[in-house]
C-alpha cells in the first residue's frame, strides 16, 4: 500500500492497527487508534475499516 497520499495521522494509526492480531484490534483499549485511523481514512479504505467497527460494535 502506498501511504504517500494518505493524512501522516491515518498512516501512523494503520501501522500501529497492521502489527496487532484481530483479537486486539477490536479491544477497548484500542478504540481510540482504530477511530483515529476511521477520521482520517481515505475514502477508498473507508468500507474496511466501517466492517471492522461493525464487527466491533457486535463484540461490544
């Protein structure tokens, strides 16, 4: 994935989210990096992320 054209605070989110399991991703501890990577997701990556927070929003 190229991140030349992405927000610097989007890029620093996903690579935090990219090094962690799944399990992880959705804690609650966590939250507040996946919303940081949501606001500042391109349009593109936004129906990815949307999934992950419905699979989060479930769990919770």
């Amino acid at each position: 994935m190229s991140t030349e054209n992405y927000n610097p605070k989007f890029v620093e989110a996903m690579k935090k989210l990219t090094k962690m399991s799944e399990e992880e991703r959705l804690s609650e501890e966590n939250k507040e990096i996946f919303e940081q990577a949501m606001n500042y997701a391109p349009l593109d990556i936004q129906p990815q992320l949307i999934a992950i927070r419905k699979k989060y929003d479930d769990l919770h």
